[in-house]
C-alpha cells in the first residue's frame, strides 16, 4: 500500500495541479461563454414567437439526447474531417462544451423567468413603475435569485464533463497524472492508486464547496 | 358529584420544547359524552395537549390514561389505543391520491379488519349524514375545504372511536364554510360523542361545549360552564381574553 | 457516405451496444437498490448510517465517472483489488447512479407532508401500512419522474466506459476512425446507435410521466 511519497516526488504535485488548471481553465472560458449565448438563447425562447420556440427547443433536446463524449467525437474528429481545419483538444473541448452549456443555461433561464408568478407583474405596475424599474427592481433581482443556485450547480456538471476530455488527448491532469505513472512504474508501481485517489479527491475538493453554495443558496430561494 | 366514566384522565402532564414548557403539571379528565372546549391565546399549549393524548408528541412528564390505559409516544399499544382516538387536524390532510370512499374506509379495512360491505355501508350511512353521500367517489381536489373536513371527521367517525379530538379544524377555512362544519360537530354532540375540541369560535364554543377550559402559559387558568365562563370569567387573564373577541370604538 | 464501410461494420456496433446496454442495465438496476436504501436510511434518520450515507452521496456527485473509473480499474488493483472492466463499468456507474438515485426516491418521500403522516398514525395506521398506502402512492408521482431523467443519465454516462477498455459504442467509434479514417461513417453509426437505446426509451418516460401527472390531479 505504500507509494504516496511518489505524490511528493520532485515536481510530481505541481505538475497535478497544473494539470488541474488545464482542466479549471477549460471549464471557467467554457462556463463564462455558455452563460453569454445561454442569456441570448434564453431571451430568445420567451419571445411570443413559436417558430423560434420550436427551434430553441429542438436544439436544446438533440444537445441533450447524446452523450456529452459523443458530442466531442462529433467535434474533434468530425469537424476536422469536414473542413479540414485541424482543432485541437482545447478548442474541440471549449465548442462542445459551450454548445451543452449555453442549451442548459438557456433553458434554466427561460425556467426562471416563466416561474416567476404573474401577480408580480402586476403588482409592480400597479405601484405605477414603469416597464424599465419593473423590470430593474421587482423581475430581474427575482429571476437572478432564482438562477444562481442552478447556474451553480450547472458549473460542477461543466467542470465534471471537463474530465472527458484526456479522451481526446487534451494533457489534464487525468492525463499528467498518467504521465507520473507512466514515468514512475519501476520505483513506485503503486503510482496509479495514489495519483488517482489524489485526482478522485481534487474534483471533489472543487465540487463539493460549489454543491454546497448551491445548496445554500437554493434553500435561501426558500424551496 | 359527576360519577361518569372517565374516558380520559390527564395527571400532571409536562411536555417541554427544550427549555420551553408548554404544559406545566396539567392535570384534566373527560367523562362519558362530555364536550370539553379548550380555549387560550395562541401558543398557550393547546393544540399541543390535543397531540399528547394523541400519542403524536412524546411527553415530559405525568400521564395521559385513555380508560385507564397508557398513551405512550412511540410504544406498540399506541397502535391499539389510537383507534379508540379520532382526530381531525386544522389543515385538510385528506389522502390526496384516494376517493372520498377509499379515505375513509382505508383504516376500518387495513386495521379493525372489518368486512369491506359493513364499512362500505357504514361510510356511506356517515357521509349521509354529513350531507356529502354524492361526493363518496370523489377526489379531495374536487371538494371544498368545508367538504374536506367534514369527510375528515367521518374518516375518523367511522373507527367507533372512544373521544373524538378536534384541533382548530375551521382555522383554515373559508368563513361561509365554517357554518356547515361546525353544524356537523354540533349533530355529534347532540348524540352524546365525547369530544375534545380546540377552537377559536367563541359563539360556537359556547353553543357546543359542557365544559370550557381556558389554558394560558401552560396551565389551566378557568375551567366552568360555558354560560359562567363566557359571561362571568372569574380570573382577570380570562377576562382580558375574551376582551380581545370584542370590538368598539 | 461509404455503405460498404457501414454494412461492414455495422455489426461491430451492434455488439457494442448490447454490451452498453447490457452493463448500464445491470448498473442502473443496482444503483436503483442503493439508492432505496440509502433514501430508506436518510428518511428513517437511521443514527451512523445516515453519516456515511451522507459522505457517499458527496462523494459520488461531486466527483466525475471518468476519474471514479480510473480509480477503480488502475488504482484499485495496486491494492490487490482486481477488477475487469466489466466490473468496474457496472460498480462506477451503480456508485455514480446510486447517489442521484436516492436524492430521487428522498425527495418523493419528503414531498408527503408531515400532516399525511400523523393523520394516517392518528387513524391507527401502522408504520408500513403508513409506507405502502399513503407515502408511497403520492411518493411515486414525485420520484418517478426524477427516476427516469436518471435513467437516461446515467445510460449516457455509460459513453465513457472506453476508457476502462471496454469494447463499447465509442471504444468501437474510435478503433474505426483510427483504423480507417472513415470518421463520417464511424460517427454517424456512432450516433445512430446511441439514438436507438435512448430515443425509445426518452419518448416512453415522457409518455409515462404525462399520463402519471394527469392521474395524479
């Protein structure tokens, strides 16, 4: 069972944690992109308009319906092949991920503005406010309220699914930890046991606090 | 003087919130066929004494005796013993997912193990007289909340019970309906059920009750008559109370 | 597009998927147990039971399958616990499944107000008879809805099993498109195939749930 000075070894940490922000990093610009196109695809669907309902719909349905892997095979392999432009891990893995992304936030924006109850429309204006303070003051604090927790929560699922992408050959720290595993099989054969619970509890130490704020939050919304 | 059976007997009752004391060596007994209402401000512990007889609420302190039996929060023979205790609670708890008809004779069927045609007969022989025999095969969301418990107090009307415990059960409800079910309790009362009731109606309280007991702090500050205690309240808290019923400018 | 290509291969991702299938069924029927369970313990506040079921949940939701698998299949052995990838497929989805599960059948449990409860206790109900006529019918038109999206959840999640070397939908994906360049047609059986498992089983759940939540008013 022992091995986990090999954790300790020379640099062996530092490259793990640079590994991390590889994978933090993809999530974050992914996270940030997905909120930006999520607002739009969100506004768009409350529009009264049901064609261009029935195509948010859609788009989000066949994001959702495939596996996210799936997904990043479509764009990695497929995109290079139809148009010849070679995309890397990196930039395959920001697409797929802002595509999910901006389908999930654009939906949970639509939620929460459709939850908001009617009377408060009502009584807002009945208070003389005009379009604009209705909406500054009384709709959009209420709908903020109610998306941060799931946008939270949203971003550990985005940060979770950044892991798929040592798939595609993108160096995370799944696959720096293989690195160290690799390099290390003679002195510490039981590498692999140590550098993979380290991971195991890196995503959950980046988790778990955010599930938790979300909690906190949720509950605070009062559900 | 009263030698009635005793359904009920309440000796030195304690229930504690932690370091809050809700009912503080309450002592009471209910006979035979008595009415007994219980009045108070809010929070002066009466609901709470209609959930200890109930079992629902462990107990701190003295005993509650149904005809000389325990009531013990969390013991097997509550089983027994809360079939012999019919309860209607202030928020309609009707099962949802169940017709009128199934709600009320879930518990004579899973628990007295009648027959299915005797209780059948004998709900809608209840419903009957409740003014409700139409709406047997109806959901609760299709009733109104006047409808609701007065199918309430024939789901637990129907266990034959010993004493009947009545908590608040026209709190939640419209004003209009409030009339058609306290009518109801008013018929049960008339025909010698023994009940306990917690209400904030005082013309209804006074009208129903043989006997009116007035908690506050935990304790019983008054008991008599209705006529005495509504019209002659002897303690100066009782007095103060019954004041906040009145209205002058 | 290459038919030859596709009709050549196609049996390969037939194969593939019963073995998708085949491993996400008997995962997700597992996580389904312990998911119950550990409602069952959380709900009943079971004393210790109810700490550990609380780590295992964090554990499990917080953490990505990809790296619960690696774990299991290249940390696990160095321990001397030697796992085939069939096995781990099946424990990493029913640990990942397990947690989702339970939060489920939890939160349908917990919808049935504590009012329910004591009027069923009040009627001399007992604590089963409490369980199987009143908390579980209206239990169920809350959980089974979440049950499903799980489902359909975890059957995706089973796209990552290829990397514990299990000839899965994208193990074969890959193999083709490395072998033979022909990633068009690696991919589109890639995604046909994936439509073919959850589709159907997608268009049943919204079936069920709709005509569920119309009984249920």
């Amino acid at each position: 069972m022992q091995g986990i000075e090999v954790l300790f070894m020379g640099n062996n940490m530092l490259r793990l944690l640079d590994g991390l922000w590889v994978t933090l990093r993809l999530s974050l610009i992914s996270i940030g992109l997905s909120l930006v196109i999520g607002v739009v695809v969100g506004a768009v669907m409350l529009v009264k308009n049901p064609v261009v309902k029935a195509i948010c719909r859609v788009y989000i349905e066949i994001v959702r319906i495939m596996p996210q892997l799936v997904w990043l095979f479509i764009i990695f392999f497929g995109i290079t092949k139809l148009t010849g432009i070679n995309l890397n891990g990196e930039m395959a893995a920001v697409i797929m991920l802002t595509i999910w992304g901006a389908s999930e936030v654009g939906d949970l924006v639509r939620a929460a503005f459709t939850a908001i109850p009617k009377h408060q429309f009502e009584s807002g204006l009945s208070l003389g406010l005009t379009r604009v303070q209705l909406y500054t003051y009384v709709i959009f604090p209420q709908a903020i309220r109610g998306l941060v927790p799931d946008i939270i929560n949203l971003s550990t699922r985005m940060i979770k699914t950044t892991a798929l992408v040592s798939l595609i050959g993108v160096t995370e720290v799944l696959k720096v930890g293989k690195q160290i595993i690799d390099a290390n099989r003679f002195d510490y054969p039981n590498a692999a046991l140590w550098v993979y619970a380290a991971i195991f509890l890196m995503y959950f130490l980046i988790c778990f606090p955010l599930s938790l704020l979300s909690r906190k939050l949720t509950k605070k919304r009062g559900e | 003087m009263n030698m009635a059976e005793h359904i009920i007997d309440i000796n030195h009752l304690v229930k504690r919130f932690g370091d809050n004391i809700i009912l503080n060596d309450l002592s009471l007994s209910v006979s035979k066929g008595e009415v007994v209402v219980l009045i108070g401000p809010s929070g002066c512990g009466k609901s709470t004494l209609l959930r200890c007889l109930n079992g629902l609420e462990p107990i701190q302190g003295g005993t509650v005796m149904l005809h000389g039996e325990p009531v013990e929060h969390g013991k097997a023979s509550l089983y027994n013993i809360r079939q012999k205790i019919g309860m209607v609670f202030q928020s309609y708890d009707l099962f949802p997912h169940m017709t009128v008809l199934k709600n009320i004779t879930l518990s004579p069927l899973k628990v007295q193990n009648r027959s299915r045609e005797e209780v059948t007969e004998n709900a809608m022989a209840l419903l009957k007289r409740v003014g409700l025999e139409d709406k047997a095969n109806s959901y609760p969301s299709e009733l109104s909340g006047g409808q609701k418990q007065r199918v309430a107090i024939v789901r637990s009307l129907i266990m034959n019970p010993d004493i009947m415990l009545l908590d608040e059960i026209t709190a939640a409800l419209d004003p209009e309906m409030v009339h058609e079910v306290l009518n109801v309790v008013l018929g049960l009362a008339n025909s010698g059920t023994t009940m306990m009731i917690v209400t904030h109606e005082m013309a209804f309280a006074e009208a129903v009750a043989d006997r009116v007991v007035f908690l506050d702090g935990g304790v019983i500050v008054e008991e008599g008559a209705p006529k005495e205690f509504f019209h002659d309240p002897k303690t100066e808290r009782a007095q103060r109370f019954l004041k906040t019923f009145t209205y002058s400018r | 597009m290459d038919w030859s290509f596709i009709q050549k291969f196609a049996p390969m991702y037939v194969e593939a998927a019963v073995l998708t299938v085949t491993i996400g069924v008997i995962g997700i029927l597992l996580a389904v147990v312990i998911g119950l369970v550990c409602a069952l313990v959380k709900y009943y506040r079971i004393p210790v039971a109810r700490q550990i079921v609380a780590v295992y949940i964090e554990l499990s939701r917080n953490t990505p399958l990809i790296v619960q698998l690696f774990f299991l299949y290249f940390g696990l052995p160095k321990a001397g616990i030697l796992l085939s990838s069939e096995a781990c497929g099946i424990i990493g989805l029913a640990f990942l499944g397990g947690s989702y599960m339970a939060e489920s059948f939890l939160s349908g449990l917990r919808s049935v107000g504590k009012v329910q409860l004591e009027s069923a206790e009040s009627l001399g109900l007992r604590r089963g008879q409490v369980m199987r006529y009143i908390v579980i019918p209206q239990a169920a038109s809350v959980s089974v809805p979440a049950l499903a999206a799980n489902v359909i959840f975890l059957l995706k999640e089973t796209s990552v099993f290829s990397a514990v070397s299990l000839a899965d939908l994208m193990y074969v994906a890959k193999d083709l498109i490395g072998m033979y360049y022909n990633t068009g047609e690696a991919l589109t059986m890639l995604v046909a195939a994936y439509l073919v498992i959850i589709l159907p089983i997608s268009i049943v759940f919204s079936v069920l749930e709709r005509r569920m939540r119309r009984a249920g008013n």
